[in-house]
C-alpha cells in the first residue's frame, strides 16, 4: 500500500538529510551581561530537558519538556534548532499547568517550540512527544491504526508519566491541562477532546470531495486507501481515544474530515480556539476546522472562537524553520511575500499561552467548585 502523508512529504527529507539532527545533542550559551540587563523584567526563566515512556503502541515514546524555572535563561542547541532555554535547570516550585503540543505529520517535538517557550513563561509546562511512526525520520505507521489511534494515546501516555514522575507530579495541577495540535496533530487533539473519528466519515467526504479537498488526492486517492485500512484493520472495535482531564485545546488548520456533526458536538474540553490560514493550499476549511466551528456556533457549553490569519498557508503555522533547513524546503512551505513569520509566531505564541492561562485557571476553578 502506498505512504499516506497528510502534509508535504518532502519535510520528512529536509529533515533526515540533516544528519546532525539528534535528540541527545544539546549546547546552551549563557547570556551576556547586556542580555540579563535588557531582560530583568522578563518573565520566569524557561528550562527544558527531555523524557521516555512507554508507546501504548509499543516501543519507545521520547517526549520534550519546557517547564519554568528560576534559573537564568541560556540557548540551547538540538541539531539546526536554537532556542532560548537552559538545559536540565531545575524547576521552580509551585503548581503549574500542562499542555500536550502534538506536531503534524513527519514533524518533529521543536516544530512548536516558540509556544511551547511562551507556555513555559507563563508558568505552565508544555510537553511535546515525537509521535512513533509519524515523525520525521519514521512515517511507516501513516495513515494506518497505529497512527489514527496511536497518536492520542500516545498524549495521554505522556500526561500519564508527567502525573506519576516524581519529579513532575508534585509540580502539575492535574485540573489544569490543556493539548495544541497542528495539522494532523489537530485531529489529535481533537480526538481527545471528546470526538470520536470515524474513518468511514472520511471516506465518504473524498468521495464526494476529491476535486475540492487537497487532502483527499493523498495516496494516489485517500478514500480507496482507507477502505483498505479499514478492511484489513479495524476489524476489532474502535478504542475510544478521549482523554477527560483535557479541559481546553487549540488546534491549527486541523484534519477533521473524519468527525461527523455528531462527533463534533461531542467535544467535551470547556473551551476551543481554531486558527485557520487564509490560503487552503493542504485543506479546504470548509470541510475541517471552519466546519468545526459552525456545528458548535450555537453550543452555549463550549467556548468557541475561530481566527482566520491572513495571507498564511497550512505550514505558516509551523515555527519557522532554522536557515540551514529553510534553504531544503519545497515550495508547499514557503510563506506570501507579504506574510512576516517573525512577527505572527511572536503574536501567535502569546495569543495561544494567553489561552491557555485564562482558560486552564477557568477550568480548575470549574471542577473545584464541581
């Protein structure tokens, strides 16, 4: 059966052409007196270090952390990726928030690591997993079962062994938990959120829609691949993906194709905020998140709120990508002229902690009082 990708297959070869890109390779540089001056407002420092567990698919699940930290903030370096953290630095004390961020297809955990940094300065620790068999140097599982229900297990797996460490578990306040997703990674988080997928859903919708969705050409057709899948491996029952203690999510240019009306309505986090492009160069909004939206216009128990950005396109979402791998992307990734990435991620990583800030303290305010 031919590779199903739901985003430009071609980042999965910017990236492993990269050979010096490694989880395990890390350098921080200490900022200079002018730097701590002109940052002794700033907000909490931000630390990061890295995790494993166990894949509820099997195997091995390596995860990132940003998390606050009282210690001064350095730059740390994995392969092409430079970012403002210190490796390893001791957490602050206190009771913080979590979110889940899940990275679209053939990405990678630093493909949101602007928000992920934001979340940290904001006192809220941000996880990201490298989803097995769905990520840069591994998309063998994409489009099968072990991915559609893999990737959701796999976050909560992540909040699971953040709640059971010893290190984490006293520093989580487990009534406030969000998950951001991009892409794929939207219908992660939506699917544990509360919807249920249905891959029967989304055959249907490409083979009504092969002409006005991009996401139904995959695969030399998607609609005939997934009959294919559903045929050989959903012959056992649907696992039900939802994870409850996820009370508010943000997702960006999501799949969601596969969610009926009904499913839809079934989302259970108290607050959704969707960000969608202004240009459907991988999905046609009509059919994924602006449908979202409109089914749960008029639910009075969700908070809802839709941002159109302009002149942005599915990958503008990602944070923008080091020069050594800007100069391998294809073209699917390259911004309108008239697009100023630098200044979208800033408001966007804001925007999205400040989310997460109002509504995860909403959230735990809810269920104490309940």
């Amino acid at each position: 059966m031919n590779r199903i990708l739901f985003t430009a297959t071609l980042l999965l070869c910017a990236l492993t052409a990269d050979s010096s890109f490694a989880l395990t390779a890390t350098e921080k540089r200490q900022l200079t007196p002018r730097d701590r001056a002109s940052t002794a407002s700033a907000p909490p420092g931000v630390g990061f270090t890295r995790s494993v567990t166990d894949d509820p698919e099997g195997g091995r699940l390596e995860y990132a952390i940003w998390y606050p930290t009282n210690a001064e903030t350095a730059t740390t370096r994995i392969g092409p990726y430079e970012f403002a953290s210190t490796t390893d630095a001791a957490p602050a004390t206190g009771q913080f928030g979590l979110v889940a961020l899940s990275h679209g297809n053939a990405g990678t955990p630093f493909g949101h690591r602007n928000i992920a940094i934001a979340l940290a300065r904001a006192g809220i620790i941000a996880v990201a997993p490298l989803h097995p068999r769905d990520n840069y140097k591994d998309s063998s599982g994409v489009g099968h079962r072990v991915v559609w229900e893999g990737r959701p297990r796999q976050i909560s797996a992540v909040i699971d062994h953040m709640l059971e460490e010893p290190k984490w578990s006293g520093l989580i306040d487990s009534t406030r938990i969000g998950a951001f997703g991009f892409s794929l990674g939207g219908y992660t988080v939506l699917s544990l959120s509360g919807a249920r997928p249905d891959l029967g859903e989304l055959i249907r919708h490409c083979d009504a829609n092969d002409k006005h969705d991009p996401l139904c050409k995959r695969a030399n057709g998607l609609a005939d691949a997934m009959r294919q899948v559903v045929k050989e491996e959903f012959q056992q029952p649907q696992l039900d993906l939802a994870d409850a203690r996820i009370c508010a999510a943000v997702v960006a240019d999501p799949v969601a194709a596969m969610f009926t009306a009904e499913a839809i309505r079934g989302l259970t986090v108290s607050a959704l905020r969707i960000y969608m492009p202004e240009h459907e160069n991988e999905l046609t909004a009509r059919f994924h998140g602006n449908n979202v939206a409109r089914i749960l216009q008029n639910n009075s128990e969700i908070s809802v709120n839709l941002q159109r950005v302009p002149k942005a396109q599915h990958y503008s979402f990602i944070a923008p990508f080091p020069e050594r791998l800007r100069k391998r992307l294809p073209a699917a990734f390259k911004n309108h002229p008239d697009f100023d990435e630098q200044r979208f991620h800033q408001r966007f990583a804001r925007e999205v902690a400040g989310f997460f800030t109002a509504e995860l303290d909403n959230c735990s305010r809810s269920r104490t009082q309940n």
